[in-house]
C-alpha cells in the first residue's frame, strides 16, 4: 500500500531537533479538518529557526546581501540580512509543523535577479513561522488552509513564480547537524536557509529563469550525503534532470508520494500537495507505466528528511511527460493555492 505523502514534513523543537525522521516513517494524519489545514507525524526538511508570527528578527533591517553571498558564505550562519529584488520561483507551501509547539512554519523558494537560467549559488529557501496549528474536530493540530485561510507569517500567501520579493530574515544551517539513522550512508549536511523572516515584500514581477541541466556529475552529486559545497551551491536552486523510474512495489510514485528515479534521484510533491484542497493541481502526481522514461523533470534541490533529492512545484508543468491527470500544460499559479 502506498502512503501518501505529508503535506507537513517536519517535527521541530523550536530551536532544536526534536525528530529527523527518514523516508519510511508512515503520517497517518494526511485528512483536512474543520479547522485547520493538515497535520503530520513524520519528521525531516527544513525549519528548525527562532518561533513567533514572522520570526523573532528584533529591528527589521539588516546589510544589503545577495543570495550567492550567502551560499559561499560572505554572509554566514547568525546574519541578519536584507536581500532585495530576488524573483520567487515556487507558490507558497508549508515546510513543517511542530508536534510539540504545534509551530507551523511556511515557506517559499527564490532566485537572484536578472537570470535567464539558474546557476550555481543563486537559489534560496525562504522561511518564515505563522499562526500555530489548532486542533480540529478529530483531535488532531492542524495548520492553516493555504489559500483557504490566512496563514499569519510574513511570506504573502498569493505569492507565486515570478513575483519580485524584498527579504529581511537571518542566514542559518538546518539542521545545523544533522541526526539521520537511515538510509545508510547516512546524510551529513544540512541545507542553508534565510530564516526568522520579519519582511518579505512583493515590489513587481520578472521573468522565471528557466532550470539548469544539470550534467551527469551533477546528477549524481543531488543525492550526496557529504558534498557540502554541491548543496551550498545548488540547495534551492531549481534545475533539471531526466531518467528511467526506479519502480517501488512495482508503483511508479512510492511511498510518501516521491518518485525515484534509476540515476538515484527522489523527486517529491510537498511543494504543493495539499491534502485538503478539491483542486486536483494539489493532489499528488499520477503515473502508471513502471517502465516510463521522463524526458524531463524541474524541480528544487531540496533535503527533504534525510534525503536530497528534487521538489516539483508543478506536476503538470515540471514533468514530461505530464501528470496524467493534467488537462492543460501547467496548474494556472492562482489556482494553486485554492481548496
């Protein structure tokens, strides 16, 4: 039986690691409630920065950075920093809930400006803590319904590629060590993040860049477990590969919703699943033909449990071949969000 994949990846002790789960761990929490949007039990990704509505950046000002600064570390770890006129190249989407202080923390992914294809060093996560989950009617928290509700952080909820955003937030490392068990070897670097995000401003729109091909010693670096200055210099970055399916129980989308290729690559769906949602661009992706070949897959360089791999935005538009329930090329960015 395939389980589905959580929609909120992470557990967090703000501040710490409270649980790095790994690809096997099940979420059974996956249905919509009355009050709030979805819930999980597993653990893994990104997050883990200071608590509170936007984040906990005391004077909302901070250094002129760019995003390159801060992946080959002219701006390190604990820089507060503003990083203006860079160009949001994913819809907005929930990273993690806490189980303990049920935090709920939301985010979106960004390129420098002026690019007419990714690069190295120019891509970025952005993070930013809302309203804390609620529990529904089953007993279970839940955070917010993207587009259905408003999520309270900072990051507007309508934001989507090619929006113009002007940041203020703190450079971190997350998680600063990381405590994977499995799978083996185990992953040892984690992934850099601006986080504690008290501005993000949409001041206009620009031109997505399209994603880098990656080259086949690319390929194999995504799913290194200690090529740090690979992951510092395309983690977040959105590039693009192709490959055969790696069939898992004879499926062609596995266990969590993620999709492994036979070059070893894992691609999820996190960025825009949504299991409340009655739009079908945010159920996960549907392939059948364990013998398929994609020509081409985009997505985000991203460590999503223990595992770096690749995150789709855009299951119709992402993939070729495209999910097959796409009736069009792409899921329109403002019918994304909607339930």
């Amino acid at each position: 039986m395939m389980l589905r994949s959580a929609y909120l990846p992470g557990v967090f002790v703000v501040g710490a690691l409270a649980t790095l789960g790994c690809r096997g761990e099940t979420d059974t929490s996956t249905t919509s409630s009355s009050t709030g949007g979805q819930s999980s039990t597993g653990g893994g990704g990104v997050g883990g920065d200071a608590a509170g509505s936007g984040g906990g950046v005391a004077g909302c000002e901070g250094p002129v950075a760019t995003i390159d600064g801060v992946t080959t570390g002219a701006f390190g770890v604990g820089a507060k920093i503003s990083v203006n006129g860079v160009v949001a190249m994913s819809q907005k989407f929930l990273v993690s809930k806490s189980s303990t202080s049920n935090n709920c923390l939301w985010g979106v992914f960004v390129s420098s400006p002026g690019l007419t294809e990714t690069q190295a060093d120019s891509g970025m996560i952005v993070l930013s803590y809302g309203t804390k989950a609620t529990t529904g009617t089953d007993g279970k928290t839940y955070c917010s319904k993207l587009g259905q509700e408003p999520v309270g952080d900072k990051i507007p909820d309508n934001v989507k590629p090619g929006d113009v955003l002007d940041l203020v937030g703190v450079v971190s490392r997350f998680p600063d060590d990381p405590q994977c068990t499995a799978p083996d070897p185990v992953n040892k670097v984690g992934m850099l993040q601006l986080g504690q995000v008290c501005k993000a401003t949409i001041t206009g729109t620009a031109p997505v860049p399209t994603p880098h091909t990656l080259t086949p010693t690319e390929v194999t670096s995504l799913s290194s477990t200690t090529d740090q200055a690979f992951h510092d210099k395309w983690g977040a970055v959105k590039v693009r590969t192709s490959g055969a399916v790696e069939p898992q129980g004879g499926m062609v989308v596995g266990d969590f919703g993620v999709i492994t290729l036979t070059n070893g690559v894992h691609i999820g769906d996190k960025v825009y699943y949504r299991g409340y949602s009655q739009n079908k661009c945010n159920d996960g992706p549907v392939f059948t033909d364990p013998a398929m070949t994609f020509t081409r897959v985009d997505g985000f360089h991203y460590l999503d449990y223990c595992t770096w791999g690749m995150q789709v935005d855009d299951k119709c538009a992402d993939y070729d071949p495209q999910s097959g329930d796409c009736t069009s090329a792409t899921c329109p960015p403002d019918m994304l969000p909607g339930g």
